[in-house]
C-alpha cells in the first residue's frame, strides 16, 4: 500500500472519530449522504463523490450551517488536501479548497459544453438556440421551447430519443441547469421513448424468431489473406470490426486502443454505450477472430489511413462511406457471406462467442459480457443472435 493511500487511511480514522462514525459513509441531517474516503471503495467512487461535491456548489458549502469545519473533513478526506502537516486545515481554508476544485469543475464543463453544442450543431440541432435558451428561461417556459424545436423540425422520434436528447441533457447539466428542469424534460418526453423502445423489442421479436443463415468460410478466408500492409481503409475497418466485434464508432472512436494480450486475445479500451456504469467504461480483454498481432497491425495502419473521430461523428462521417460506397471486393465478399450491413459482423462475432459460452452461464448473459454491457443489461444481447453461423 502506498504512502498516498495510508495517509488518506489515516485521514479517514481521524475524521471518521471526530464525528464517532462506524462506516465509511456519511449521512447530512437532511437526507444526504456520501462515501468519507474514496479509495476505499469501488472503482467510481471517487467521481461519485466529485458530482456530490458539484451538486452541493461553493454558495452552500460556505454558508449552510450543516457544513461544519468537521462534517467538510469528511467530505475533503480523499478529495483535497485536509490537513496541513499533522493539523486539520480550518473550514476557510477547506472551503478555498473546495472553491479551487468546483472552480475546474465549471472550466471543465465549459469545454466539455462547447463540445456537446459542436456535436450537436453537426447533426443539425440549433446549439445556437439552445444555448440562448438555457441562459435565458428556465421552468416550463424552457421545457416548452426545448420541446418546440425538437417536435417542429420534422425529426424522426428516434433521432430525438436517441440522437439529440442524450446530448442535450448532458448540455444542461453542464450548463447548470437545475436538476428539476432536466426532470421534467425528461418526463416530456417519456411517452415518446416508450414508443419508440416499443418498436425496437418488436423488431427484436421479429429478428429472433427469423434468423438469417451467414457463411463463415468466406469471412475467414479474409481474416486469413488481407494484406495489412496494402489494403485500403475500409477493408481494414471491415477486418477490425469482424475480427473484434466492436461497434464502427469504437473501430473508428478517437478513444479506442488495443493492445495485444496473446495469440488472439487484445486488451480493448473505449466501450461505448454501457447501460448502468459510469461514463468511462474500464479497459477489458477480449478475444479475436484474427491473429492479434494483425488485428492491432491494421487498427495502427488504419489509423493513419483514416484519422480517429469523436464517437458522436464516426456514424455521421462514416455510414455513408461504408455502406452504399464500399468497395467492389467487399460487396462482393459481403453477398457470398450473406451480410447486409456493416453492423451484421458485431452480430457475427456475438455468434461466433456463444461457440465457449461456459455451462455456468446463460448465452445472453455470457454474449452481454463479450460484448461490453454492463453487467444487469441481459436484454440488449437479445439484438445480437439474428444470425448463424453456417
């Protein structure tokens, strides 16, 4: 254990007696609780505690009488400095502490907003507008008129569920927005998310109850014989998707990375799109349908080929150009196989893994593990098992 982690051990006795606490969790009198030491609990714990931190805001902490000298001990112990050689820092000097650190928070949601509104704008969404609005209104009056310009620009109800509105809700949370006004919003549109997640399980329904046959001898055949060194762009996407079974946004994502583990294993990073688990999904390891070394040979080469994108633009920039734009030996490649769109080779790598699907597990909970999803989210594997294998 390092020296770091036995001071804030340590810390945390001494605060934990000062206020005669028997857990590492503190309770405020009106209703509120936080974990006391971080780095004594799961990994997340520590950002969990940076958003409490945010949520509480410098106004409060200064001037709310429940945040005593001892109770923001607790609430500094892991976070900043608490103690000035072997003496506690006094609540002023905790609460410049504090300051500093919320004072980053807003630096960082600055630039992380002017992302989300460029993100936004790229796809067609007025980010203009909505940062005027967010300045100016709130309440309904702010519901109403984000409501406006998503119901009246002719959107499909899909591209607001699951396209603008993600996006814009992280926008008001780094805007400031109150926790209410996003509730509400949320709850606008609620009906329209359960509609549309209604016609997705209908699909779903319909796809396992009429899978379609794919061969695979062909498909290995390219695993086997691309030549890394001279193929083009999109054959080495085609060769790192169905080899790693990721998402086009994660093969071509500005965040991913692999790393070779063994003959046909690769530590993956940049998991997108994990229901119930913090953003930042931890690096794993997962297995290849290609040697390792070639499949980390081409994701480099293709790197350099086709510069990484931020997630949000991968599917803008790159669905056209690997769809109806592919090149002939793939087409080609795609109808001997019996592919009908990029996104069936993560549907066929998902396949292939129920092949060692251990006895002790269930095929979606096992596929749900292979693929990336938290671990409760056992129903999105049910998209996957459309196809076999012949």
């Amino acid at each position: 254990m390092d020296v770091c982690h036995n001071k804030y051990i340590s810390q945390t006795r001494d605060a934990m007696t000062d206020v005669k606490a028997k857990t590492n969790k503190y309770s405020v009198n009106d209703g509120r609780s936080f974990v006391i030491n971080p780095d004594l609990e799961a990994p997340g714990a520590w950002d969990t505690k940076k958003a409490f931190i945010i949520s509480i805001g410098e106004h409060e902490l200064r001037h709310k009488k429940i945040w005593t000298a001892t109770i923001l001990r607790l609430l500094a112990t892991g976070m900043i400095e608490a103690k000035n050689g072997n003496k506690y820092k006094k609540k002023d000097e905790l609460l410049d502490g504090f300051a500093e650190m919320l004072q980053e928070a807003r630096n960082m949601g600055a630039l992380r907003y002017a992302a989300l509104a460029d993100i936004l704008a790229e796809g067609g969404y007025n980010a203009a507008k909505l940062d005027a609005m967010l300045t100016a209104l709130s309440g309904d009056v702010l519901i109403n008129a984000i409501e406006a310009t998503l119901k009246g620009n002719g959107y499909a109800d899909s591209t607001i569920i699951k396209t603008y509105l993600p996006d814009i809700y992280k926008a008001m949370k780094l805007f400031g927005t109150s926790v209410e006004d996003i509730a509400l919003l949320k709850s606008r549109f609620r009906p329209m998310m359960t509609r549309v997640n209604s016609v997705e399980d209908a699909r779903v329904i319909v796809n396992v109850n009429n899978v379609r046959a794919v061969k695979w001898e062909p498909l290995q055949s390219f695993l086997d014989g691309l030549d890394i060194e001279t193929a083009g762009w999109k054959h080495l996407s085609v060769f790192v998707t169905l080899a790693t079974g990721r998402r086009m946004a994660e093969t071509h994502g500005e965040g991913t990375i692999f790393d070779i583990v063994d003959s046909h294993h690769v530590m993956f990073t940049g998991q997108l799109k994990t229901k119930g688990r913090l953003e930042g999904a931890p690096p794993y390891i997962i297995k290849t349908l290609a040697e390792a070394s070639r499949v980390v040979a081409a994701w480099e080469r293709l790197k350099t080929l086709r510069a990484p994108l931020s997630p949000h633009f991968v599917n803008r920039k790159l669905s056209t150009p690997l769809s109806s734009e592919m090149p002939i030996a793939i087409k080609l490649l795609f109808g001997e196989a019996g592919i009908e769109e990029y996104r069936d080779m993560r549907n066929i790598y998902a396949v292939k893994m129920l092949a060692e699907c251990p006895v002790t597990m269930t095929a979606n909970a096992f596929v749900a593990r292979c693929m990336g999803h938290g671990e409760d989210d056992l129903k999105s594997a049910n998209t996957y098992q459309k196809l076999r294998i012949v």
